[in-house]
C-alpha cells in the first residue's frame, strides 16, 4: 500500500541551554534573504560611521526574534550582558545554519502557485 507522510521542516536550534524550534518555510527563507541584505547594508553603513554599534545589536535582536521568536534574544542574554560581538555571532549562527538547511534540504516548501510553473519556461 502506497504510504504518505508530510515532511518534517523544523530545525530545532540549542543556544545557551535554551531549545528554539524553527519552522523552515518560503516565509523563513524570504525573511532570511532580506535580513541577509539588511546585515550587508548595516556593515557598510557602520565602515561609514553612519550606524552605530547600538544600530547593530538592534538589528540583532530583531532578526534573532524573527528567526526564533518574539522574546528569544532576551531569553539568550538573560544572564549576560549583550555585546556587538555577541550579538553578531549569534546572527550569523543562525543565518549560516539556515542556509546550510536549505542547501542540504533543497529549497523550501513552495506554494501551489510556484509548484505549477515549475520546471515551465
């Protein structure tokens, strides 16, 4: 008998003792390309002392929130103070980690819309 079982697209992250599920669908994937840009355009602006290293940590938490959910950087730096370095490492962690799933695992899901005009020119 034919059998079907749906695929499991969750990524399960440990960061500082703290388990984070990760659903990893075209809207991750979306976010994750526009984030990627938002970190690329930040470091420029921080070479050209048009951002801070404040403007950087903001912009880690949010991506850390987006990525693992709302209050998650908060839990990771509960017990220490953040810092640029950490906050950035922790942003490429996962940016790098997610990647390397979607690489690995093919492209995310697609909606029915991107199924059908697939592999038509």
């Amino acid at each position: 008998m034919p059998n079907f079982e749906f695929r499991n697209y969750t990524l399960d992250f440990t960061i500082e003792g703290r388990t984070y599920a990760v659903k990893c669908d075209t809207g991750l994937s979306e976010k994750i390309l526009r984030y990627q840009n938002k970190v690329n355009e930040i470091i420029g602006q921080v070479k050209n002392e048009e951002k801070s290293a404040a403007d950087v940590m903001d912009l880690c938490k949010d991506i850390a929130d987006a990525i693992l959910g709302d209050g998650a950087y908060a839990d990771i730096f509960s017990t220490r103070i953040p810092n640029v370095t950490d906050c950035t490492d922790l942003v490429l962690f996962l940016l790098a980690e997610l990647t390397n799933y979607y690489k690995k695992d093919g492209r995310p899901p697609q909606n029915r819309s991107q199924r059908r005009s697939t592999g038509k020119k």
